[in-house]
C-alpha cells in the first residue's frame, strides 16, 4: 500500500513518498503512523504520525524530526517539532514548541529552542522566543523575541552583545537586535554603551523593492572631547536593473567621526557603477567622487573598461584638488587596441598629466603616445611575433613651466619608433630545425632630455637623434647518446646618436649540461660581458666594463633520496675566485616524510667557512615539524665571537593526537582530535629557546576549540566554533595592557578594533 500511495502521490506532481509501520489510504488522504516517515522534495522526514491531503497538497507531521543540509554548512543541522502539527509545503515548514541543533548525539551538547520555527527550505529558519541551552548549564543561557538565520547566500546568526575594552572606546558593550519584515525587508538596530564615548546607536535595513538596496546609520557623541561633537557614519547602496543586460549601483558615505590613531575624518564619497554585458560584449564603467571636508581636498576618477567586438578599451581619468594650497592635478590614460583579424592587432595608448600650484601661472604638461602594430602568425615559420610600436613623449608646456613639477629631469621622445621580432628560426621552420634562433629589435628616435643640476639650480636642455639595435641568438645541441646538452647564448646591443656618439654591449654566455650514469651532474658555465662607448644623454650614460666569469656545478645523486653538490665561481678579468659552497639535501624515504637540507661555503684565501645554514622538515599524517637554525663551524675563537656558536633557530611543531570525529561514530572526550602548535625561536645572548607561540586545539564534538598564547607579546585568545559555521565564533581575547573583548556569533573582534565606524 505504501508503494501504491507513493506512486499516486507522484502522479498528480506531488514530489512526496511516505512509508509507516501503519500506513492508511483514503480517497482524499494518506496517514501513516509508527516510524513514519516522508521524503519531501529529497528531504527526509522523520515522525510520529503524518496526515496528507492529496485536495489541498496540506501535510501535516507530529512529531517531526529532520536532518537538514544547506548548502553553506559544513554540517547536517537537526530539527525537532515536538508539540502539535507541523503543516509543511514547497514554501516552507512550520512548527512550535521547536528544536535546531547540529549535534547528533540523544542529549545534544547544545541546542536553540523556540516557541515556533519556520524553515523555508535553501532559505533560512525563522524563530520566535528563542533560548539557547548548553550542557553545563541548567537554565538557557541566552533569549530573543526574535531570530533568523541564513541557509542561502547570506545568513545572520546570533547577536551576541559584544564585550570589551580598547583604548579608544575604553570599555563597552555593543548590541544589535535584529528584525525580519518579510523576505525582502530586514535589518537591525544598534546600541552601543562605551566608557569613553558615550551611547552610541544606529541601525541597517535591507530591502528590496523591484531593485536591492541598502541603508546604515550610526552616530555616538564624541563626550571624551572638548567640546562635545557628535560623530556620525551614513551609507547607501542601490541597485537598478531596469533594461535587459544593464546594470547600474549608486553608493553614498558619509563619515564625521574621530579615531586613533586616524584622528579626524569629516568626508563624503559617492560612487556610481555601470556594467554591461551580451555575449561576449561587455562594458564596466565607474565614477567616483570623494570630498575631505577635513582635508579641503576634492577627489575625482572615472574609468572603464570594455570589450566590443574587436574592440578593446581602458580609459581611467584621475583629477586631485587641494584646496589649502591650491595644488591641482589631472591625469587621463586611454588604452585601446584592436584585434584587426587572426593575426595582426593594432594599439594605442595616449597618456596625458597635468599639474599647477596656486602660484603658476600655466600648468605643467605632458603626454606620452604610443602606437603599436603586433604580427603574431598561425604558421610560426620564422618568428613567433613582430611588433612595430611608436612612442611620443611631449612637453606641452613649452618650456613655459621652469620647475616641472611632474619631473625635473624628463626625456622627450619626438618619436621614438621599434621595431621587435620574437625567436625568428633562422633557415629552419622550427627552433630545433634552424641552425639558430634570434631575438631583435631596432629602434630610431629623436630625444630631448630635461637634466636639473642641483649645485647651479639650473637645469640644460639637449636633444638629438638616437638609433639602437639589440640582438639575442640561442641554440641547443644535444650530443651524441645524449651525454650532455650544449647552449649557446649570445647578446648585442648598440646605440647611436646624431653627435657620432655610441656605445655597445656584447655579451656571451654559453653553458653544458651533462647528467651521467643516472648518479652525477654537471654544469659549466661562462660568460664574456664587454660594454665600450658614451651617450651624450645623462639618462642612459653607460659604463665601460670587461666581465669574464666562469662557474662549475658538480653533484653526486641517488634518484630523489640524496643530492651533494658543490659549486666554483671564478673571476677571469680579476684573477679571483668566489668562495666555494657546497650543499646536501636528503630524503631519506623519497616521500617527503623527512627533508634534510644542508648549505655551507668555504674561502680558498682565508680558509674559514661560512655559516651552516640547516633545514630539517618532516611529516606524519596531519603532523609536521619545522627546524631551521645558522651556526659559525668556524674553529678561530680568539678572532671570532662567534665561533662555533649556534647564532640563530626556529622550530615549528603542529602536530594532532586522536582523530577527528565523524557523524555517527562514537565520540570519547580524551581520544577525539587534540591538535598543538608550539613554535620556539632561539636567543643569541640568552642562549636559550623562547616560546613564541602555543596553541591548542580540541575536538569538541559538534563544536572546536582553540586557544593561543603569544608570550613575547603576552596575548592570548579562546576561541569556540561550530563546527557547522567554522567562521562564526565565541572568542575572548586579553592581553597584558588589560584591554579585552568577548564576541559572539559574528566576525572576530580584536581587543583593539573599532567597529561601527566603517
């Protein structure tokens, strides 16, 4: 009979099945009782009695026990209806005398008890009158007229009264009550009682009509200052979306309000925000204005940025004025490039700035240009990509602004034109086919430059034309049976002027790389770096230099378990060489269960050592374990203090006893989850380990606990958790100055924060 009431349960497109020791079929009803239970909708019920009506789709349930999932928990919450009916549809459950909890066990360690709860599923649960009760205490602990809490995208949980003490508040208690209109109107109001400031209240509402919104209001009077000012913070947020693909925000604050160490802030700022998008069209824009009354300083920006087809843009417009001393400054970038087909895009990018004070007369200018034309071909037959990019660099001042406020020492490009290839194969289709591959680029350019001599106060003038070409080659060979690779690396650049000036950079730097009979590792290295010649411009002066350097880097190696190296470094040109190192890293396992790395380097003129340098890491399970430390292993104790010492450590141990405990396992206070964390840092002239920190964590069934205590800084915090909202806590913090907090359900307050103020 249960089989055929569910069947014709479904067929009228009631998504419910019921089963029951009892189960009754009528012509219009279906009751079932004696370890009933229904699915609704995929939710599973359980119950003492249910009764149907298939006419009016009612279901009602006495005794209605359930385990609920939402989405944002990260546990199974329980709701029991104990007395009457509990009437339940697609919309939502109702029932009284109620009871929520997240823990699984007969005699849960918590749980909110209400005179009636209503849950609309993936919603939220509504409460009325509700107390929360604990183990260890016999009477509720806590009691509200009225409760909501968020299974959806956003939820609202307790409001605890926040306890504290801080320096600019000194002690408080803030509260908030919380009120529920209807789905889409909600809010709460604030009440704040602080030893230094006074009283404080506001209060927020959500509402959504046709369009989200929101609104905040909060003020305190400021009574620990003289004379009395009231300080106050106002917010409003709004949403439109009155056309299709449209989206438009709106944003006002405004703040008057004293903090430290901030000090005084009197401003307002609006924002408004634009977006669109279809397909793969899209724009976003957004202006911003702001206003420091404090300050006497007005801030503007706008920027968007889009894609249109082809087309993309980024335009941002900046503009400061400040009204103490007249300083005005505006800025506008335009980025915009277009994909001209598959393989060629064009861009340009002006940029323009300008700047005065109360005293100029003509405002500083300047605007830089670019325009670029980038190949990337499909084929890559000779080179990965080509630009040719066009800069502009101008003072549109004329010279008119002696002091150049953006700049004193500034370079003019009228223009300057590029010209850049990507790996281009040369006789090859590919890398490994050509004989070499190449990097290049040229450029032409006619420069003025601005340079300020602060000995004379003046500033000279110089301008000619620049030419540049720079070259990267590079080519692999591998060696026969592959017994090592050689790279061939080689740079040119060269620069010349319209004053027969130049200068160059040419540069080798080839190397091998062998690795033989699977435990040895080799690799040489060389570079020549010879860089001859001047530059009329003082921004680009170069340096005449000669580098011949060699380096050597051997290793002996088992797979992963074990690897020593050590490395020679010789200069060539100054005849000297590097200090040697040298380098050993084990593990032992090849797991990284442990990782032993050593380091060390030794002076073949002084024969003293470098510090060891040590690392020990190992890993169990959850566990794991950090050593590090530095230690002279230099044997000179009549020249060195430090010989021999161990000059600095740290170690760092987290590590878990008893595992974590499941839903529906047995839970044992003593060998359920305990969880350490010890960090030590070691004192040069005390020669002795510091705690730095201790933390504890323990596995509280349903809920986590973790304490911490910071002795160099002598704070310490509790803090106690659901496991279903991990983020949501009980915390209580303290510290040595005496300034404390207690927090609640909410985000973690610091015992130094202010809240309310943003």
């Amino acid at each position: 009979m249960g089989l055929a009431a569910a069947w014709l349960w479904s067929a009228e497109g009631l998504p419910v099945t019921i089963r029951g020791d009892e189960l009754v079929y009528q012509t219009d009803k279906i009751s079932a009782s004696g370890n009933a239970r229904l699915v609704y909708d995929g939710r599973e019920v359980l119950a003492d009695r249910i009764f149907i009506d298939t006419r009016s789709s009612r279901v009602e349930v006495y005794g209605l026990k359930a385990a609920l999932r939402p989405d944002l928990t990260a546990q199974k919450f329980y709701i029991n209806f104990k007395d009457g009916a509990s009437v339940l549809n697609a919309e939502r459950w109702a029932g009284t005398q109620a009871g929520l909890t997240s823990c699984d066990l007969l005699a849960p360690h918590y749980r909110l008890a209400a005179k009636e709860f209503l849950y609309y599923p993936d919603d939220k649960i509504v409460a009325y009158h509700l107390t929360a009760h604990f183990w260890f205490s016999p009477v509720p602990l806590f009691y509200t007229p009225y409760y909501v809490f968020y299974t959806g995208p956003s939820r609202l949980i307790f409001t605890f009264p926040k306890i504290g003490s801080n320096t600019v508040e000194g002690n408080f208690i803030k509260t908030e009550t919380l009120y529920f209109l209807d789905a889409d109107n909600e809010g709460g109001v604030y009440w704040d009682a602080m030893s230094l400031k006074g009283n404080g209240s506001g209060f927020w509402h959500r509402y959504e009509y046709g369009q989200p919104g929101y609104f905040s209001f909060y003020q305190v009077p400021e009574q620990d200052l003289r004379p009395v000012r009231n300080s106050l913070v106002l917010n409003w947020r709004q949403r439109l979306n009155f056309w299709e693909n449209n989206q438009l925000e709106l944003e006002h604050r405004y703040r008057k309000t004293y903090l430290l160490p901030q000090g005084y802030d009197d401003s307002m700022a609006d924002v408004l925000r634009y977006a669109y998008q279809e397909d793969e069209d899209r724009l976003r824009a957004e202006y911003s204005f702001r206003e420091d009354y404090q300050a006497a300083r007005e801030q503007q920006s706008f920027q968007t940025n889009s894609t249109l087809g082809a087309q993309t843009n980024r335009t941002v417009w900046q503009k400061d004025f400040r009204r103490s001393d007249g300083y005005r400054y505006e800025a506008l970038n335009i980025d915009e490039s277009y994909q001209i087909n598959d393989e060629w895009k064009y861009r340009v990018n002006p940029v323009y700035y300008r700047a005065k004070t109360a005293q100029d007369e003509f405002y500083e200018q300047r605007l830089d240009l670019t325009h670029s034309l980038e190949l990337t071909p499909q084929e890559k037959k000779f080179f990965e990509k080509m630009t040719v990019e066009a800069k502009y660099y101008y003072d549109l001042d004329n010279d008119q602004v002696t002091a150049d406020a953006l700049s004193a020492e500034w370079v003019e490009k009228t223009p300057e034109i590029t010209v850049k290839a990507v790996r281009q194969n040369i006789l090859g289709a590919d890398e490994a086919a050509a004989w070499f591959s190449v990097d290049s680029s040229y450029t032409s350019g006619w420069l003025r430059e601005s340079k300020y001599f602060s000995a004379y106060n003046k500033r000279r003038f110089f301008e000619t034309a620049k030419y540049t070409a720079n070259y990267n080659f590079f080519k692999t060979f591998d060696l026969p049976q592959s017994l090592a690779k050689i790279t061939l690396l080689e740079s040119y650049n060269q620069a010349a002027y319209g004053t027969q000036d130049q200068h160059y950079q040419l540069s080798d730097r080839p190397y091998l790389l062998a690795d033989w009979w699977g435990f040895f590792k080799n690799k040489l290295e060389y570079e020549r770096t010879q860089g001859e010649g001047g530059s009329p411009f003082f921004y680009d002066d170069p340096k005449q230099y000669l580098t011949r350097r060699g380096k050597h880097t051997a290793g002996l190696y088992h797979k992963t378990l074990v690897e020593l190296t050590a490395t020679m470094v010789k200069d060539f040109e100054n005849n000297l060489y590097d200090d040697d190192l040298y380098n050993l890293r084990v593990d032992p396992w090849e797991n990284g269960l442990l990782k032993l790395n050593l380091s060390t380097g030794q002076s073949r003129y002084t024969y003293l050592y470098r510090d060891l340098i040590g690392g020990l890491q190992m890993r169990f399970g959850r566990s794991a374990g950090r050593l590090s430390f530095t230690k002279d292993i230099n044997k000179n104790f009549e020249e060195n203090a430090y010989a021999g010492k161990l000059k600095t450590a740290s170690s760092e141990w987290d590590f878990y006893l008893g595992d974590s405990y499941q839903e529906g396992s047995v839970w044992n206070f003593w060998l359920t989850e305990w969880h350490f964390l010890v960090k030590n840092t070691y004192d040069f002239y005390t020669e002795y380990f510091n705690l730095d920190t201790f933390a504890l964590g323990k596995d509280l069934h349903c809920w986590y606990m973790r304490y911490n205590f910071t002795p160099l800084r002598k704070e310490w915090f509790v803090v106690f958790s659901l496991k279903a909202f991990p983020e949501q806590e009980f915390k209580l913090t303290g510290n040595e100055d005496d300034e404390f907090s207690f927090d609640a359900f909410s985000d973690t307050l610091s015992a130094t924060e202010v809240r309310r103020y943003e």
